[in-house]
C-alpha cells in the first residue's frame, strides 16, 4: 500500500475566507479546488512543505516558523493511506496568482465553497480551522470523517 505525507496550507484573510486553487495537471484531483499544499520532500520540516507548496502553487511567500499547525488527518481510502498536516496562516507576501499545477485561485467564505472544492475539505475545514479538533480520520470513504480528538 502506499503511503503519502502531505502538508496543506490554509491561508485565510481578514474577511474570514480561505484561498483555494483549482488543481490542473496534476495526478490527482486535477480540476478541483483546494489549498495549497503538497507531498514532504526528504530533508524537509512539514512547515516548510506548505510554505513551499503554497509559493510554488499560488505565488505567496509565508514563514514557516509563523505558520500554526491546526492538527492532522489520516486517511486509508480506495489503496492508499495517509497523513495529512494542517496549518494555518493569516500573514504572508505576495498576491495569489495561479502557477504550477494551478489554472485559478480565489479567496472563498467558509460556507460558500465552490461545488467542485476537495470532497473532503468542507470536513476537514469545519473540523480543524472551525472546531479546533486536532485528529480526524476518512476511513469509511469521504463522508466517514471521524474526530478523534
């Protein structure tokens, strides 16, 4: 089976909205909205994967040390098993602008996501940033989000 560690950055903006990207040649979700974010590389911190996701992705420059971890999810859906880590911004440089595997971005309220966002994230989003819940598991296809803690 195969394992992924990803890092996901959620930036929100003073009005409460979160920056999503609209996913385009990549392998997975190519199409969708979601945050910015991507696998661990070796050698490097899970603060520093979303930092570098986000500026490679959506063009924002953010510290790594700034960035507040709101917690993880582990997934083990249709053969592939995960980790993901969740951190939060409200400070950081630059202008989104779509860039690598990004065809859009736009800054979107917490109840008003695009229909075609990540099936998981309103979950995760509602969980982690909303609830403050720290673990949550998909184990039982999307709608089997479960916090843990």
């Amino acid at each position: 089976m195969t394992f992924h560690l990803v890092s996901w950055l959620v930036v929100q903006d003073g009005q409460g909205r979160v920056l999503l990207g609209r996913r385009a040649g990549s392998s997975y979700a190519s199409g969708l909205w979601g945050l910015p974010g991507g696998r661990v590389e070796a050698g490097e911190s899970l603060a520093q994967a979303a930092a570098r996701e986000t500026r490679e992705e959506v063009g924002l420059n953010v510290d790594p040390a700034d960035l507040t971890c709101l917690g993880a999810c582990r997934y083990d859906l249709e053969g592939t098993a995960g980790l993901d880590v969740f951190f939060l911004t409200r400070t950081w440089q630059g202008e989104p602008q779509p860039l690598d595997k990004t065809s859009a971005v736009g800054w979107f309220g917490l109840d008003a996501l695009p229909p075609d966002v990540l099936p998981w994230l309103p979950g995760i989003l509602e969980a982690h940033l909303v609830g403050g819940q720290r673990l949550t598991e998909l184990i039982d296809g999307w709608d089997g989000l479960r916090a843990l803690l």
